[in-house]
C-alpha cells in the first residue's frame, strides 16, 4: 500500500469502535497485534491514554454546554467544521465557545473537518499564548482530534505552527516529517511559552520519531534484497543521530525563560526516551551539551544516575571541551547519588585523574586549561562534601596540587614577569582556599561557594612567595621527616653505650627517646641503615651499638658488646670504604695449610 493511504488511516479510532463492540471479539486479539506491529506511532500508551482523558474532558464539556444552553441557529455544521468562527477579534470566549461545539458533532463530521479545525485551533492558541484558559482548552480539543487521525492532524499542526520564514515555503506532508522528523523544531517560538502547547508539541515528536524508526526499518526491509550496500548498522546509527539531535534541540530550549511545568514536560520526555534506549543516553553524553544544563538535567531527570557506568569511559576523552563536561557531570552525578558504588568509582577511578591533571596543568594561565581546573577543584569540594570517607583522599589531592605550585616557585618564580607571578599566586591562594574548606569537617561544605582560580584574590601571596625560606621550608622539613638523612643526621653523634663512636655513623635521637634510655624511633631506624651504607660504600649497613645490644640482649645495661664486622683487622685499624667485607686472599703458594 503507498504511504499515503496508511498515514491515513485512523488506526487508533478504529480500535475504539471495535474494543466497544461485541461482534469483533474473534478478531480482536489479532487485530491488536497487528496494529501494534504496523502503527507502534499510534499506540504509544502514554498517548493513547492522554487522548482517552481528553476525549472525556472534552464529551463532559460538551454536554454540561448541552444542557446549559443550545448553539445559536447561525452555527451550522459545515460552519463550525471549518472553524470559520474562530476569529480573534471575537475573543477567547468565542473559540472555547467554537471547541465546545465541535466536540458535540457526529464522528463523521469530525473526522472529515479534524484537520481544519486543528489548524486554526492551534493558529489561534500561539497568537494568544498568554491566556491559559485558552491553550488548556486548545491541548483538550487537539488530543480529542488526534484520536481521529493522528498524523493528518499532527501534520496540520506542524503547518499551522511554522515559523514566519518557513511559511513561504509548500506545506509540509507526513512523509516529509517522518523523513527528517527535526523540521518540527522550525515552530514558532511562541509554542514554548505555554506547558499546554509545549506538551502538544512533544506529542508530534514522539509520533514521527517513532514513524521514522518504523518506516525507515521496513524500507530497509524492502531494499534489501535488490541491494545490500546500506548496511544495519549504519541505519541504526542514523536514527540514534536523529534521536539525540532531538534531545539536544530540547535541551537547548529549556536553558530559555520557560515555565517550570514546560521544562518538567520536557525532562519528563527525555527521561523517557533514556529509558526506552540506553545507547542514546550514552550517545547524548558523548557528544555533550551545554555544561550549564547539566545541573538541570541530573536533577529533573532520574536516568541520569546511570551515567556513572559510563564516566570513567568519558573521562579519558583528549578533547579539552568533553574534559570539562565529563568533569561537571561526574561531580553533579556523584553528589545526587552518594551510593557506596559511586564512592568507590570517585576514590579509585575521578580523584586520581584530577589529580593527575591539576599537577601537570599547576600554574598555567590558560583560559581553556583554567576552565577545567576549575571544575576539577569544584569537584573535589563537591566529592568531599558527599563521601565523608573520602575527605582524607581529597586532602592529600590538593596537598600534591600545592607541592607542584610550590615546584613552580622555587624553579622561576624570582625570574617571573608579573603576569606569571599572579598566575602562580592565584593558584596557591585557590589550592589554599579549598583546602581550608576540606578540613571544615563541622560546617557543610556542599554550601560552601567555590571561587574561581582567576578570581582569586593576590592579598600578600606573592609577597610570601618572594621569600626563599618561606618558599624551600616546608620542602626541608618534608626532607627531615622523610627516609632520606639531612644534615643534622650526619653530624649527630651515636649514643654513649655504642662501644664505638664514629663520624658519619650516627643517628639523632627520634621522638621516642628519653634520657637513660636507647629505644630506637621510626624513621631514625631507616636513617641509620641509609647513612651507614653511603659512608661505607657498601650495599649493607649492620647496627651497631646499644639497638645491635638490644636487640640481642633484650635490654639496655651494659654486658657482652657484639664484635663489629667492619673492625676486623688485627691492629683495629678500619677497612678503607667499599671494600666491604670480602677478605684478601694472599698468593696461592703462600696459604697456610689448615
């Protein structure tokens, strides 16, 4: 059959006359499975139940109408059928007056004036858009028509609805809207300003987005046997571009000044189709969208948790624009949904990246590098607001981030114009701020506002900077408490119960140490092994002393010293460094005999 004859036909219609009747219950059964299959645009079951609602608003209308008072003489059939009544100037009254009527003809008549009247109804709503009795009135009798003949009708919308420029061109038909379903988006923009328009318009949408999938599929069906050189995946890939250019146009529209029930309408509709195909949400996320929607979109939308099993994926994209997105969609996504999984991907998988990146990019000016160390330190604050468990994580984060600006310091920061002074000052000043705000553990920081690394205020930071001890002494006492001996070690002497007292062989007393006791500290034990072997030059180190006592004795008093290897010649004098502890082997001719 041509497409025109099947775009025709009142699918939906005739499953009412049929399910109210007793004669067709053989065929039932069969006649619903086959209309599901060739029409799945006509018996979507949200649509098929906002049109049975309306249906009854509009019947209820009607007949409270009836008997209130009777249509005046003038207004005939054909009259009302073409809504030749519909004129502004009469007032909104006049057309609820118009609707009313119409819904109180026969379904022959309705059926064959559907399309006119949608039409004007439709023209007369967006011109007074303002009036919320109207296009409630408007969506009640538009959803009544569309039971009729849905694509006729939606068609004669769509017309009705187009912009001033697309009005010169021809009228459009079914096939051209289940072809390239987009042209929709060619409406006036007076149909987003009402949540009754923008849930009719959303309605059109859903239908041919679903007729392209459908048509599309049986064409290629058809086409196949002569030549296969369309492959399925690729039609599959050009209806998930379809889908998602439909939703990013919708996203798009609820960043203007729409209603809240508008913009709930259409989240409602977004989540919906999340749910009916996962790949197009994944699809819609890679190719991104305005970073500003995204708050909006993981609020409204409750498929937006599922996004976390792809952001890991999303993370590793070298594009700095899917950088950014990815960023501020794990740090929405994570702190509306603080699940134990969510902690474990934020622990092991988002806090490593950032931190891998802000080290690198520490100190850069850059705005596009900027823009996403910004997210990057927004998204820590957000992390540690809502993982208590991973606050420690996101400490030692910023604490490395200032390490590299500290590194930045110390390598030029004396030979830096001003502009690179300031950049670098920001960044401390920034890391510093946000660090304050981590170890605020009693106040909430999700309240806390974060203060971009641009808009940080230079008070006294470069100043600080300036000054050499101010910048190397937190790297010195890092370098005193690390396993590496500083100069203090090397020049401390080795306790009195030692036996022997060497130069270059000591150890510093550690926390632990009290007078008339030799306990050996964390950290002096791995610098005493580390400094004995760099003087001896040997790849070992033996502890000499009261810990060597100690540790075989089990106490400190004095008793049998333990004989030092490396005093090992007979007149006490010491091998020379690096000869270990190998023993010369004298001539073979002179080797005492055992």
């Amino acid at each position: 059959y041509s497409d025109q004859l099947l775009d025709s036909l009142p699918v939906t219609w005739i499953l009412q006359r049929v399910s109210a009747s007793a004669e067709y219950s053989l065929i039932w059964p069969e006649l619903l499975a086959m209309s599901t299959t060739q029409f799945p645009d006509q018996l979507e079951t949200v649509s098929v139940l906002q049109r049975e609602l309306a249906a009854d608003a509009v019947q209820t209308t009607s007949h409270a109408s009836a008997r209130s008072c009777q249509p005046p003489s003038h207004y005939a059939p054909s009259h009302i059928v073409t809504g030749g009544d519909l004129a502004l100037e009469k007032g909104v009254p006049s057309i609820l007056r118009a609707a009313e009527d119409f819904a109180s003809l026969p379904v022959s008549a309705r059926m064959k004036g559907c399309c006119a009247f949608a039409e004007r109804i439709c023209r007369s709503a967006i011109v007074r858009s303002d009036s919320a009795e109207l296009t409630a009135c408007a969506r009640q009798t538009w959803l009544a028509l569309h039971a009729l003949n849905p694509h006729l009708v939606s068609v004669a919308t769509v017309n009705a609805w187009r912009s001033a420029f697309e009005a010169t061109k021809p009228l459009l038909a079914p096939q051209d809207l289940w072809l390239d379903p987009l042209v929709i988006f060619r409406s006036d923009a007076r149909v987003f300003e009402s949540a009754s328009l923008v849930d009719i318009f959303l309605t059109i949408l859903s239908e041919f987005l679903t007729l392209s999938r459908t048509n599309m599929r049986r064409a290629f069906a058809l086409r196949q046997k002569e030549s296969g050189s369309l492959k399925k995946t690729h039609l599959s890939a050009i209806l998930q571009l379809q889908e998602t250019g439909a939703l990013q146009m919708l996203i798009e529209i609820t960043r203007a000044s729409l209603s809240d029930k508008a913009k709930h309408l259409i989240f409602e509709f977004i989540h919906a189709r999340f749910l009916e195909q996962r790949t197009t949400q994944k699809l819609l996320h890679f190719q991104a969208y305005d970073v500003a929607a995204i708050s909006d979109m993981v609020m409204f939308v409750p498929s937006m948790h599922a996004c976390s099993e792809f952001i890991p994926e999303l993370l590793m994209q070298s594009a700095p624009r899917l950088q950014l997105f990815a960023v501020k969609l794990a740090a929405a996504v994570l702190e509306k949904y603080p699940i134990a999984a969510n902690a474990g991907m934020a622990k092991e998988v988002i806090l490593p990246h950032i931190q891998t990146t802000l080290v690198q990019l520490a100190g850069t000016d850059v705005p596009e590098q900027l823009a996403i160390c910004n997210a990057m330190l927004e998204a820590v604050m957000a992390i540690s607001a809502a993982y208590p468990l991973v606050r420690d994580e996101c400490k030692r984060l910023v604490d490395q981030v200032l390490e590299a600006a500290d590194d930045r310091v110390r390598g030029s920061f004396q030979s830096a114009t001003l502009l690179q002074k300031q950049a670098i000052a920001k960044w401390v000043g920034c890391c510093e701020g946000v660090l304050a705000t981590i170890r605020l553990a009693k106040r909430p920081v999700a309240g806390t506002t974060y203060t971009p690394i641009e808009e940080t205020s230079l008070a006294g930071i470069i100043a600080r900077l300036e000054k050499p001890s101010a910048a190397t002494a937190g790297k010195k006492r890092h370098a005193g408490r690390g396993g590496s001996p500083g100069a203090q070690d090397l020049e401390s002497p080795l306790s009195a119960t030692s036996g022997s007292q060497q130069s270059g062989m000591s150890r510093p007393p550690g926390p632990f140490h009290q007078q008339g006791q030799h306990t050996t500290s964390p950290g002096s034990h791995k610098r005493s092994h580390s400094t004995i072997g760099d003087e001896r030059g040997g790849p070992r180190a033996s502890l000499v002393g009261a810990d060597a006592a100690a540790s075989d004795t089990g106490h400190t008093q004095a008793g049998p010293k333990k004989r030092s290897r490396h005093r090992n010649r007979k007149d006490g004098s010491q091998r020379p460094p690096g000869t270990g502890f190998k023993r010369n082997k004298a001539p073979a001719g002179d080797r005492p005999r055992s």
